[in-house]
C-alpha cells in the first residue's frame, strides 16, 4: 500500500502538472503541419503525390539538432535556461499557427508550404527546449512517470488536433480552425512562467564551439563508437513502418468514405481513451520488464498494428473495422513513445541535455518526416492493400537491431549518463 502511495505521489506534484502542459503545448503544433493540414488539403482537391511530399515540410524536427547547441550554451535574460527559451518559442508559434488562417490550399500551395515549415522551425525549437526542461528537473526516481505524463499531453494535444479540429472544419472554414486552435498556445505560455525552473548542476558550455563539439564526443566515448552508431541506425528505423501508415491514415479515412466528423469524434473519444490506457499500461510494463525488453514488445506491438489498417482496406466503409484500427493505433502509440521516449532520456548527460536529446529525437523524426515522404506516390503505384502490406515489412529492419544493443536476456540495461547501471 506504501509502495502505491509513494509511486501515486510522484505523479501529485507541480513539476508533473508543468510537464502535463508543456507536453500539451508541445505536441500542439504537430498535426497542424502534417496530419490536420492533409485532410485540409485532401478537401480542397490537392492530388495526393503533393499531399505526400508536404511530410518534408517537417524537415526541421529532424534537423533541429543543428541549432540545438544554441540552446545549450545561451540563456535568455528572463525565467532562466530552459523556461526562457520556452515561452519566447510558444509565442512564435501562436503567431505562425495563427497566420495559417491566411491561407488557401488550392490556390497558394507555396504559400502554404512555407508557413508551414515556419512553424515546424519553432516548434522544432520548442521540442528542444521542453525535452531539455524535462530531462533536467526530473530526478532519477520520476524519470518513468515524467516521462509517462510529457506523453500523455502531448498525445491529448495530437488528438485534439487531429480530431476537434476535424470536427470543427465540418462546421466552421479552416482558417477559422487553425485560428483557434492557435490560441491554445497561450497555455504553454502560462505553464512556462508558473513552471520550476530546473536546478543547474552543472555549467553550461563555455563557448558555442564547446556546445557543438563536446555533446557528440561524450555521447560515443560513454556508449563506445560502433554501439552508439547502431542506437542512431535504430532510432532512425523503429518507427518507420508505424510513420507509413500514420502518413496516410488520415487521406486513406477520406478516400474510403469516412467523413471527417467521423474520423474527428472516433479519435477524439474512444481514441483518447485507447491512448491514456496505452500510457499506463506503457509505464507498467517498463517498470516490470524493464526498456530492453519493452522495445522488443512494443516494437513488435506496433508492426502487428498495421494489420487493422490492411484488413480496414479490404473490406471498406465499415465503422465497426474504422474504431478497431483507429483504437489499436492509439494504444500502440501510447505504449512505444512513453517507452521509447524513457529510453532516449536515459541516454542523455544533462550537461548537454538539449543538444544530445535534439540529436536522438531528429533522427527518430527522420522516418516520419523524410523516409515517408515516397507514401503518397507509392499508394497511387500499388493500391491501399499492398502499402499497408508494405509498411509491416518496413517495420522489422529496427527490430532485427535489437538483439545487438538491447537483447532479450540482458542482466542490466545500458549505463546511462551518469554512468549507473539500470537493472533490466
């Protein structure tokens, strides 16, 4: 009982309210750029080749570890390291997402373009900052729950995107939508200012230089060069069948029939519910199984996944087959990116937290945002079957990496950054 009450506390405190927020605040602008704006575009009659290669306007998130050190090695002359860099980030961005109300899809798809990338660079620098933030005010006994919690209102952020947003636009244009929903970034703002400040322990970089050179020195001389360079290659890999489908979920629900109410209210309900349980359930497992063993399942968990949408493509418009794949996606999501997200926390020294967390998290986007860039293109040349058939194929190049860095029957996990063993 004890034991219940103490793991119950963790969670009962400020800093895991900040962390709820600013997942919130940080997951905000995601769909906006890519999911959301599809199905904007998918309405307005933009041809699904260009559709797909508007992923590329995400770029930034897999970039952003070039800029990171800046970061790092600067502080804003207002609410410390960290906080500062938030709240100036969410303002830009309350702006650029606004701004998107300025924009017509079928008649200025450069336009558009660019506003998105615009907001896909400031939320890029947003994520750096909170994953920074969260890496540095979290001691080791709140890891698993503050991760667990930065999860949970960042997948509430992508749901009310991806789903209110949908419902909305069945109602109201889609300018007035974005404009909305840009308003809901003066909740990051408010979180950034109540937040705590992480304490400092150790001393910023002295020059740029240092910021840039000694993060990646530290990261492969701890992990050793040929093991450090399979983590990258895996980060790269492990979501990338799960990136497919979600590229092209949402213009694959429209073209089978589904409106986008439906797809709005089935996400935004059931879907919301599936990904809270996924999270929970996520940080169980972790806590039992330890991560080696957690990315073997969950990896695996999200291969089976794409199933749902394979049989969704066999048998058409059917409502009942549309919750049970919208469902398994969710919980799914819930269980690998709170595992997964847990995994590149432990591998960050919080010296250089912000760029080493940016490089990890902009090799994780690489997947979502570049290798899927081909989605569109690739389901106009086979048809809906054989792309959910070929996204589980694409799947299991990370899962055969983790016998190498993560196997199964490891007695301890990796050491992470300061140099502790964590038992598996």
């Amino acid at each position: 009982m004890k034991a219940t009450q103490s793991v119950l506390q963790v969670f009962q405190s400020r800093k895991m309210a900040a962390l709820l927020l600013l997942g919130f605040a940080s997951g905000l602008p995601l769909f906006l750029t890519s999911k959301t704006l599809q199905a904007w575009m998918t309405v307005e009659g933009v041809d699904l080749k260009s559709i797909g290669l508007f992923s590329l306007v995400g770029l930034p998130y897999s970039l952003k570890f070039l800029w990171s050190p800046i970061l790092d090695r600067f502080i804003p002359p207002f609410l410390g390291r960290r906080r500062g860099w938030l709240i100036l980030t969410q303002g830009a961005l309350l702006l650029a997402i606004g701004a998107m109300a300025l924009q017509n899809p079928a008649q200025a798809l450069q336009l558009l373009a660019l506003n998105a990338l615009i907001i896909a660079f400031f939320s890029a620098t947003q994520d750096i900052a909170f994953d920074a933030y969260r890496t540095d005010v979290l001691e080791t006994h709140e890891m698993g729950a503050g991760a667990a919690v930065a999860v949970l209102g960042y997948r509430i952020a992508l749901l009310i995107t991806g789903s209110l947003a949908l419902i909305l636009a069945d109602r109201i244009p889609w300018p007035t939508v974005y404009l909305l929903l840009a308003v809901l970034m003066a909740i990051g703002m408010i979180t950034a200012l109540w937040a705590p400040e992480p304490v400092l322990r150790d001393r910023p970089p002295d020059s740029l230089a240092d910021a840039v050179r000694l993060p990646f020195i530290e990261f492969f001389q701890r992990l050793g060069a040929v093991r450090g360079a399979l983590i990258l290659v895996f980060i790269v890999l492990y979501k990338l069948g799960d990136a497919l489908v979600n590229n092209m979920s949402t213009p694959f629900l429209l073209k089978t029939g589904f409106t986008q109410t439906d797809i709005g209210a089935i996400q935004g309900g059931m879907g919301l519910l599936a990904t809270i349980v996924g999270v929970l359930a996520g940080g169980a497992v972790l806590s039992k199984l330890g991560i080696n063993r957690s990315l073997w399942i969950f990896g695996g968990l999200q291969a089976v996944s794409n199933l749902a949408y394979l049989g969704l493509s066999q048998v058409g418009r059917d409502y009942s087959f549309m919750v049970v794949a919208i469902n398994i996606e969710n919980f799914c999501a819930g269980l690998g990116t709170a595992a997964f997200v847990a995994f590149l926390m432990s591998l960050c020294n919080q010296r250089f937290s912000a760029t080493q967390f940016a490089l990890l998290s902009s090799l994780m986007a690489v997947s979502r945002d570049i290798l899927v860039a081909p989605a569109g293109g690739i389901v106009e040349a086979t048809g809906w079957p054989l792309f959910f058939t070929l996204s589980l194929v694409a799947a299991l190049p990370g899962l055969l990496l983790l016998p190498v860095f993560a196997p199964w029957n490891a007695k301890v996990e990796a050491v992470n950054a300061n140099g502790e063993d964590g038992d598996d």
